[in-house]
C-alpha cells in the first residue's frame, strides 16, 4: 500500500505539470552553453589568485583620468568603468596586472537573452515567474517520491545503486538515469525554488547596515596605496566589486565588496570607516545563482546539461508537473451582511492585503462592522454603507487573480440601497498601466445607480504608506471617523534623523499658485545625497512623515512645496525662516538618481516637480546635454526658480527650455503639448541612448505618458516600454 500511494504521488505530480518542465528543461539544456561560451573568451589572465588589489587600483589610476568602478565577474573575468583621457566614458575588460584594456565587455547574445526571459518566467512576468517556482518545487517532489519509490524496488536504501534487471527499455533508463541525475537534478530545483522565494521577497532582506562617525574621517595620514593593508593585503580573486569615491572630499569613500563581507574605505588613509558581514541570506543567493545556471564553471555547466537530458527523457518515460495556487483566507468578525463597512481585495501577491487588514482592524477597533474579502467574493451586502476597494493591477492593466471575476460577478447584481464607494490602487510607476485595474473597478462601480463615487480612485507607487495615510484621512473625514495608523510594522530600516539649518526660504503667499522653495544644510558635517532623492520631514512627534524630492542646488538640499490649506507638513515648513533648525532624514532613491554618463537628458515636470532638476542642473558638470520642459499656470509661477535657471542657461549647464502655461493669455497649453509638438526631437534622444525623467503629479505623468507612447510608435516604431526596460525612463510622481 505504501509503495502504492507513492507511486500515485509521483505520477500525479508529473502528469500535472510536464509542459513546464519540458519548456524549462529545452531552455535549461540552451542556457547551460552560456557560461560555457564566456569562459572559453580569453580574459582571464594567469596568476590571477595573486594580483593584490592595490596593484590593480594604483595601475587604473595611472592610466586613466577617473575610475568609477571595477567588478569581478564569476569567470574571474575584470572590468571597469572609466573615464578616458578623451573624455568618455567606457566599460571594459582589463588585465589587473597593468591595467590595460584586452578586451570589450560579453554582450548577451539575443539567443540567450530570449531564451533566459522565457526560461524565468515563460514571457508571462511575475505570474510566470510563479509557475516556474513551483514547477522546480514540484520537479523537487517528483525527485523524492521517485527515491523513495527506488529505495522501495531496491527493499533497501543500501542498494540504491543495485544492479536492475533490463525488463522494459524505459523503464531501465528511467531509473538508471534517475540515479545518476539525482543530486544535480535536486540542486537544480532546489535552487530555482530558492530563487523564486528570493524573486517574490519572501526570504528575509539582506540589508547590509553602516555606522561611519563623519566627524572622525580625517585626511591624515595620507598614505599611498601600496601601504594601505585593506588594499595590499586584499586579492583580486577575494573581491568582487570596487565603487570609487565620486569626488575627492573626504567624506566619499571607496565601498569593496569582497565575497564575505562589504567594507567602507577612507580614500586618503585606507582606514576601515564601517565593515558589514553579508548575512547569510547573500551568500546563499550568490551560490544558488551560480549552481542553478553553472556560471564559472565548464564542467558544472556541461552537468547541468546533461541533467535537463535527462528529464526531457524522464518526461518521455511520463512524467510532468502542473501548478497550483495558494489562496489566503481572510478572516472577519462580523457577517457580509452585517457590516457597515465592507472591503475588498484585488492582490497578486499578497502586499494589498497588509494595507487592507490595516484599514478593517482600525474599524473594528472603532467598534465599527467590518467585513473584509477578495474581489471574486463580491455578493450582496445588506446593511453596507461604505465599499472600499483596494486593487493591484497586473500584467497590462489586467485585473489580479483573486479579482478576474469581479466584474462578470458584479454584472449579475442588483443592489438594493444606497452606498458610497472609494477604490485605492496599489502599483509601480515604473509600468505604463500604473493602478488602471483600480481605474477600471471605479468605473463599474459608477454604473450602479445606487452607488455614490465618496472620492475619487486614489493611486499609491511602491506601498507608500505616506501615501495610504494620506488616503485614509481624506476618507475617514467624508466618513466621519478619526483614524490613526502607526505604520510601525511597515517602516524598514529607519535611519536616525539628523538636524537641519534653513539657509533660505520663499513664503508660499508671494506666489500665486501658493507655492515656495526652501533649502536646507546639516548643522554638523556633510551628507551624502544626490538630485532626486526624498528627504523625510516629520512636522510632529505623532504626525506621519512627508517625502519631498530634493535637489541639490549649492550643495544644500533644496525643495520645491505647495503650501495646503490644511497640511500639517506644508504650514510646517513655510513658517520656518532663515537659521531655523527641523530635524529629517534623507533617503536614496536609486531609482530617480541620474548617471553622470548619460549624455542627453530630457525633464519632464510640472509644479513642485521641477526641484529635483533645479539640482540636477545646478550640478551638471560633466557638459551633459540637459533640457527642461516645466509646467506651470502662469509666468509669476515661474519667478521663484527663475534664477536658478538664468544661471543654468548662462553657463550652458541647461540647453533648452520650454515653459507651458495653462492660465496664461486665455490659453491652456501643458506639457504634453509641447511634447508632442517636439516629438521628432524626443524620440531623437532616447534613440541616442539618452534619458526622459519626469517629476510631478500622477494626472501630468498620465498625459505625458500616453503622448510619449505615440510618439515612440510613430518615430521609433517601437512601444515605450523598450526604452523603459533599458532604464531610459525614469519617474517619480504622486
């Protein structure tokens, strides 16, 4: 009986799935020539265990008028990324020894490209890269129960590898193979389960953390590299990459990243300012890549081969696998129709559901009737009052999957009383159809005669929970509740504050949109930070903190803000005057920061969003070709960046502007307008690799998008979305 039931386990698995695992072995046995073909390249130079990092580093500084950085691949292959005494950027391979150029950087053949985009997650994104997860998890399973069906045939694991008697062609194989295949078949899928859980954030993060004392860095002793231990001391074959200070202040250091631990460098002493261990989670991640794809090794990769054979043979023999999917269930304390309050949840992959569950256990804790569920549960709800839906969107604008039946549900439904409805969107700015499902939902609901749109859709980039908080106290007031969220549970790794000193500010009422600047230094020491990234300001102890992207003008941290007529944060800071102190906290914003190698820059902003390129232009040095596009309602508007932007356009540090007023001489012109006017010239700078950022709110984002879409279509004939996959896109809207 118990081989029985193994047996029919094993079958079942396979039978579910095998066209997964007959696509993912074909692409397996593709990619696994990959490293294979990289490390015949001759890059690789000898002695290479024995070339100290100092050695390298001091040979790049001789040769080259800056070096940005220097990575160790797994082919113990060098690159680096310099700055020629041309002028121009590259990216290279060197030979550490000398320092000299042997050769350009592997370019990702189109075969292995496409092959590795169907391989993750067959063309379908995250949806696929599910299947692919759970397709190894299951590949897994297959691999134990036919084990343990083998240690069963064999009466003893001892006899695992026993002669087999030869009765049936495939059925020999199957289990000869199975043997010999088994440990890299089990690493195969163990890896790629690993890789998935990594892919979905559901491993714990591994944020490395740094305490550098700014007050203690010191210039002296000034010492050569040859004498600073972590550089001489330090091998090539223990390093895997090397960011260099990106300017010569004190306060810049050199970050190494070796293969145990991540370490800070004071560029004039060689001091270690801050040494991080990566946790266990990094190193795991590393080796799990590199034993599920074979990189670095010949022979590992020719097994891997090899054993994707051998399930296409094992598929042949019949077996396959299929996926399922785990829903989570909600639970309530009061009946559907019961509640006054009823929401729902449209959620891909659970994030949604944190923000929910927030919302109904404040309610519940108001002694309010709260019933929470999935969209595809909507039914009839007899004493609702208030609906509230709260929807990621995936794919191209689809509906999630706890939510793809929503609307034929709703169709059959007629309600019986009045209701108001509110619908939030949860997305990433980064993908075109940001929060459309959300869009969509609202619309639906709007055809139930019954129903009253309480606000309108509300969309939040990346689970801001500043954003969340901003909309629950727009809703708790139309609803008449007072709700306090902490948050406390969503904030990862909050920094310290640090106190700021005001050296300049407008007043918001000299200006007719309402609108003022205001910048800021540290009042001990300096700060690390860059055009485009949020500085955190916290007006009250209990009050929830306000993000505003800065820029950097004159080195001091500048924003752009709108006064509110009710906004605790913007009252907070157009009362503050010159040398008045506030306490904040910077944080990067990866995402929005401009290389120094791009070329051409094209901004896109409307209002307050134009602060973060006041920065980029005031530090534009580097001779990039940057032009502005802004929108504002009228010329006044415009007075208080004005000088900012004379002083750009005087020192060619700001090559075009064009300005779009929409109450100026009875004529609404936006930035769109001018956009689409401009359209050759657009497209002409993403095709020379250039970058379109765009800062402002989410309505200006729409409408520029769609013009940008149209425009890559008719001038490129390409979708947007190939230039936003190349990083040419940057936003940053709310």
């Amino acid at each position: 009986m118990t081989i029985s039931i193994w047996r029919y386990s094993h079958l079942a698995l396979a039978v579910s799935s095998f066209v997964f695992i007959v696509l993912a072995s074909v692409t397996g046995i593709i990619l696994a020539f990959e490293p294979i073909s990289n490390q015949v390249q001759p890059y690789r130079v000898d002695d290479f265990n024995k070339v100290s990092l100092a050695e390298t580093v001091q040979h790049l500084k001789d040769n080259y008028i800056e070096i940005l950085n220097v990575d160790v691949d797994v082919n113990e292959f060098v690159s680096a990324s310099v700055i020629t005494e041309e002028g121009d950027a590259e990216t290279f391979y060197i030979d550490p020894r000398t320092g000299d150029k042997i050769g350009d950087i592997i370019e990702k053949s189109p075969l292995f490209q496409w092959t590795t985009n169907f391989h993750r997650s067959l063309f379908l994104k995250s949806t696929g890269r599910i299947f692919i997860g759970i397709t190894s998890f299951l590949l897994f399973l297959i691999a134990v129960s036919g084990t343990v069906l083998i240690v069963k045939r064999q009466r003893s694991f001892k006899r695992f590898f026993s002669k087999i008697v030869n009765e049936n062609f495939a059925q020999y194989y199957h289990v000869v193979l199975g043997r010999l295949s088994l440990i890299p078949i089990i690493i195969l899928t163990l890896t790629g389960v690993y890789l998935s859980l990594y892919r979905f954030d559901l491993l714990p993060k591994e944020n490395l953390t740094h305490n550098v004392n700014y007050d203690e860095i010191s210039e002296t002793p000034k010492r050569d590299l040859k004498y600073q231990s972590i550089f001489s001391d330090t091998k090539l074959s223990e390093v895997r990459s090397i960011e260099f200070p990106f300017s010569e202040d004190v306060e810049d250091y050199y970050t190494l990243q070796l293969q145990d631990r991540e370490v800070l460098v004071n560029q004039y002493t060689g001091d270690v300012l801050s040494e991080s261990k990566y946790p266990f989670i990094a190193i795991a991640s590393r080796l799990s890549i590199n034993l599920h794809t074979g990189q670095g090794s010949i022979l590992w990769a020719l097994v891997l081969a090899i054993a994707c054979l051998n399930i296409l043979f094992f598929v042949y023999s019949g077996f396959a696998m299929t996926l399922k999917r785990r829903k989570a269930k909600l639970k309530n304390k009061f009946k559907k129709d019961d509640a006054k309050f009823i929401i729902l949840i449209g959620s891909e992959n659970g994030s949604t559901v944190q923000y929910a569950n927030m919302l109904h256990k404040q309610l519940l804790k108001l002694g309010e009737s709260s019933f929470i569920a999935e969209l595809n549960a909507f039914s009839t709800y007899k004493t609702c009052e208030h609906l509230v839906v709260m929807s990621a969107t995936y794919g191209q604008g689809e509906a999630p999957e706890n939510a793809n039946k929503f609307q034929s549900i709703f169709e059959t439904i007629q309600s019986d009383h009045a209701y108001s409805f509110s619908v939030v969107g949860f997305g990433s700015l980064a993908y075109p159809d940001f929060c459309k499902y959300a869009f969509d939902v609202d619309t639906l609901l709007q055809t139930d005669p019954n129903s009253v749109q309480l606000l309108k859709p509300f969309t939040i980039h990346n689970k801001s929970f500043e954003a969340y908080t901003q909309w629950i106290n727009l809703w708790s007031k139309k609803v008449g509740l007072q709700i306090q969220l902490a948050g406390d549970d969503l904030i990862e790794n909050k920094k310290r504050k640090r106190t700021f000193t005001v050296v300049h500010s407008t007043n918001a009422s000299d200006n007719p949109e309402d609108t003022f600047t205001i910048a800021f230094k540290p009042k001990l020491g300096l700060t690390r930070f860059k055009s485009g990234d949020l500085l955190a300001v916290q007006p009250e102890e209990n009050s929830v903190e306000r993000l505003y992207s800065v820029g950097k003008v004159n080195d001091s941290i500048f924003l752009s803000v709108k006064r509110q007529e009710l906004g605790l944060c913007s009252n907070y800071l157009n009362e503050l005057r010159t040398n008045d102190s506030i306490k904040a906290r910077l944080i990067r914003n990866k995402e929005f920061r401009l290389s120094k190698r791009t070329k051409q820059v094209l901004m896109i902003a409307n209002g307050t969003g134009i602060a973060p390129f006041l920065g980029m232009i005031n530090q534009n040095t580097t001779g990039q070709n940057m032009q502005l596009y802004w929108g504002g309602r009228q010329e006044s508007s415009f007075e208080i960046y004005k000088s900012i932007i004379d002083e750009g356009l005087k020192t060619n540090r700001l090559q075009k502007l064009e300005i779009a007023y929409s109450k100026q001489d009875n004529n609404k012109v936006y930035v769109q307008h001018l956009l689409e006017r401009d359209g050759e010239h657009v497209a002409h700078v993403l095709k020379q690799k250039g970058v379109i950022l765009i800062c402002g709110s989410i309505a200006m984002q729409k409408d520029v998008l769609i013009v940008l879409e149209a425009i890559c279509e008719r001038y490129l004939e390409q979708p947007l979305s190939v230039y936003k996959n190349k990083g040419q896109l940057k936003l940053d809207c709310y």
